[in-house]
C-alpha cells in the first residue's frame, strides 16, 4: 500500500485541480455508520421504506422514528476524522480544489475545509413541508414526532431523500468540477447511488486521473478508477498529506 499512497502523493502534488468526491465510508471512523457493507443500516431497514420520499409522505413519524432521530443523535456527536482533516488540510496546501460530498454529516466543514459541495443536502438543517422555512436541526424540539413548523406543516431533514432531485445548481457544479478536474480522489463510497456515481466518469472521460481510496473495490474499480488505495479513508489521506507535505519541501 504504500507504494500506492506514494503514487498518489505525487500525483495529488502535481496539480492544484484535484477534487474529492466522498461518500459514507469517509465518515465511518468518525462512528457515523454507513448505508451499505457490514455494520451497515441497510442490514437492519429498507431503504426504500425509509428513505425514499414516498415513504416519508406516506408516515412521517415512521421515518422520522426509524432513521431521522437516530441519525440526528449519532451525528451530534460525531467530529471529523484523520480524513476529513486530511482532504482540508490538502485545501489549504492548494492542491484540493473542493469537496463534493454525498454525505448529509456536516463533518467535511467542521474539519476546515471551506469549498464544499453537499450533494445530498444537510441534516443540519430542517424545512418546512408547507411553507419551505428552514430552521436548524439542533434547535428542535423532538418531544412530539414528527416536528413541526410554526405554521403547522410537517419539519423534513433538508436532504435528498431517494426518489428527489438533486439541487440543480449542486448537480452543475459538480459536474464543471468533474470535467474540470486533473485528479479525482473518490473516497469511501461504493459508488452505486446516482447521479453522484456518474461524477467519476465524467472526471476519467475529461482526462482526469481517477483515484479511489476504499478498503473494498466497487464498481469503478478496474474500469473507471486508475488505482484503488485499499485502506481506511483516515490513515491513507493523512499518510498521502504528509506525503504531500514532504514534497513540497523538497521541491
Ligand atoms: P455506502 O454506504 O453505499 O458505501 C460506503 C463505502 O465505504 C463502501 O464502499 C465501503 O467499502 C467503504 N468503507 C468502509 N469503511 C471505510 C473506511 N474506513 N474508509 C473508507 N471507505 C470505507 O456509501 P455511499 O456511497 O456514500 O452511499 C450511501 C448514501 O447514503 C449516500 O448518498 C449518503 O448521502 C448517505 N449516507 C450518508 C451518511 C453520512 O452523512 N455520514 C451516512 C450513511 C449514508
Ligand atoms: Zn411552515
């Protein structure tokens, strides 16, 4: 593995146009669970019972009982990893230009980086069904589930739930990114959720190199991605950073 991380050291140092793409595995050792893979919620819940917004329409309480409050509680106490310090840390350096993230966490912010593109939305945040008025996630009351608005309507997480859009101007720019970008680190994500799946092609179609930092290999693996680096998200960008680091210096 290490030739790997030196691999991609020098490819990260090479350019300032490189950009993050992550996904669930990224937040894993920050104790946040994945969707997918084992310890996943998936083993335990359906998706589309869940997530789907279909079913939050259907019984509100029941997706705000079976995913939105527990994930409310595990993301409060979460706090950035070694990863999420690391791909910040590569922002400053000048060679990250932004982070697209899949992830609703807020963990990407919260470790410095500033250029974050949140895919799927927030959980920090929640919207009213009826009159659109955001309020903040930490502010609620959950005493009654599910919350509502002043005006009554019914409080949602201000996420793409399955079955919605992804905010257009979210899908635009990541999509410039994409095509703009000469690497591409794709991280912790199994890559099978469009369109954000999409992004890594579109990065190697526009000559990108496609790098995936993932202890598993996924469907881009040997088709889509260069190389995999096949390690937790924390200790391989923390090593490819140092790395990074190193070479500036001697440069
Ligand atoms: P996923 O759950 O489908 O896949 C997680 C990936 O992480 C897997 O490929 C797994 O091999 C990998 N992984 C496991 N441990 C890792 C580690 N230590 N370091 C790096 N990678 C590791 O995740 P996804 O592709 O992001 O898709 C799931 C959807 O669920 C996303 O849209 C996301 O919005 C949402 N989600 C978000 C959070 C969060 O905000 N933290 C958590 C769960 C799900
Ligand atoms: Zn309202």
């Amino acid at each position: 593995m290490q030739d790997l991380i030196e691999r991609a050291a020098r490819d990260v140092a090479a350019t300032r146009r490189a950009v993050a793409l992550t996904g669930a595995g990224i937040s894993i050792e920050s104790g946040i669970p994945p969707f997918r893979g084992p310890g996943g919620l998936w083993e335990k819940i359906d998706p589309m019972e869940v997530a789907h917004i279909d079913a939050f329409r259907r019984d509100p309480q029941k997706v705000w009982d079976l995913l939105i409050r527990g994930m409310q509680s595990v993301l409060a106490q979460a706090q950035p990893n070694l990863a999420h310090r690391g791909l910040a840390a590569l922002e400053d350096m000048g060679h990250l230009q932004a982070v697209i993230t899949q992830n609703v966490d807020g963990l990407h912010q919260q470790a410095g980086s500033r250029d974050v593109i949140e895919f799927h939305g927030s959980f920090a945040w929640q919207r009213c069904m009826v009159c659109e008025r955001r309020c903040r996630s930490a502010e609620l009351d959950l005493a009654v589930i599910p919350p509502r608005c002043d005006c009554g309507g019914i409080l949602r997480p201000d996420c793409v739930f399955f079955g919605e859009m992804i905010p257009p101007a979210h899908l635009v720019r990541s999509q410039q990114l994409a095509a703009g970008c000469q690497v591409m680190l794709v991280v912790g994500t199994s890559a099978t959720v469009q369109p954000a799946a999409m992004l890594p092609l579109i990065a190697r179609d526009a000559g990108a190199l496609v790098i995936e930092i993932n202890p598993e290999p996924t469907p881009l693996t040997g088709s889509v991605s260069d190389y995999l680096i096949p390690g937790p998200a924390g200790q391989v960008v923390a090593a490819i950073r140092d790395r990074v680091g190193e070479l500036k210096e001697t440069s």
